[in-house]
C-alpha cells in the first residue's frame, strides 16, 4: 500500500480559513503538501506554504493528526498522513499564486461548516475533531 504524509498550516482569521485550490483538485484545501526524506514537518509546512501561496508564517502548535485511507482526487486506496499546524499569517498582503494554484481564498467557518463550499476531506474532519471553530 502507498503512504504520504503531509504537513500543511491552519490560518484563521476573524472567523475565516485560508484555502487554495490547485490545477488536481475541484475543492478548496489547507496548502500545505509532502515532505521530503528527512525533512522537518514544521519546516514542510512552512516552505510548502510559501511555494504554494506565499504566505510567511509562524507555526503556534500542533493540531490532531488525521489519516485518511482513500486519495480524494483519485479515489485510489493509500494511507494518508496530515499532519496540520495552528499558524499565524506574518504577510497578508503578499499572498499570490504558486505556479499550480488557481485560487487564494478565505472561506467563512460557519458556510464551510454548512456546506456552502467544495471543501478537502480533512477540513472537515478537522472542524469535527474542534481544531477548527
């Protein structure tokens, strides 16, 4: 069986999450990706995060780990590892899009959680488990 592991930061703002949406996926998720052979989790998440979305960031703690035993995008079985951190934005008016990124987006917590957008699994899992509000 196929293993990732992902690491990615968990922004809010005045009750609003920061997402993007890539060229693979038709929904809205945390940047974030993979991390390298010996690579530091945090340190994924924080330069995934500026490849992604230029966005500078400071990592305040960790948030419950999820797995996820499906790729949402290919529906191929594989074990999933996401890893999120709760973080800070240090430049909101600097974020643009990375080279695969079609959209920056903050979404209102309470549409998410009504299901106004097309969101990746593990943000809901994350609203499930209280690590987002």
């Amino acid at each position: 069986m196929k293993y990732i592991i992902a690491s990615g930061p968990v922004i809010i703002e005045e009750g609003k999450l920061l997402v993007s949406k890539d060229n693979k996926d038709d929904f809205y998720k945390i940047p974030g990706g993979t991390m390298n052979i010996g690579e530091d989790l945090e340190k994924v998440c924080i330069r995934e995060t500026k490849e992604e979305i230029n966005a500078d960031i400071e990592i305040i703690k960790p948030l419950n780990p999820i797995l996820i035993y499906k790729n949402p995008q290919t529906g191929e079985e594989m074990t999933i590892l996401l890893l999120h951190y709760e973080a800070k934005l240090k430049n909101k008016d600097e974020l643009k899009k990375g080279q695969d990124i079609q959209e920056i987006k903050w979404l209102n917590i309470g549409e998410i959680k009504q299901g106004k957008y097309k969101v990746a699994p593990n943000i809901l899992k994350l609203i499930e488990k209280g690590d987002i509000k």
